[in-house]
C-alpha cells in the first residue's frame, strides 16, 4: 500500500469545501488540524475525518 501525502489529503479535502491547517503528515494516527467550511477548527486524526 502507497504511503498518503500531505497532497492528497489536501485534494479529497477539498472535494467537501475543507481545509488542511497542518502542514506536515506522520500517519492515519497523527491528530491533524482541519478547518470547516464554516470557519470551525477540527482536531481529529485523517483516519477519523476520511
């Protein structure tokens, strides 16, 4: 299995109108910050917010 980018979380993100605030990615268990379309600062890990 390929390793995720930084890129393609921005790129399916995106697809919702949602942000990437984080500037770096570990693994499907690293907390991340993600912004809402309504402005809302999410802190979740990718394996949660997918």
């Amino acid at each position: 299995m390929a390793k995720i980018t930084i890129e393609q979380i921005k790129e399916e993100l995106s697809k919702d109108n949602w942000t990437l605030i984080s500037e770096t990615y570990k693994n499907l268990d690293t907390e991340m910050i993600f912004e809402c379309p309504e402005g809302h600062r999410v802190y979740a890990t990718w394996k949660k917010i997918r």
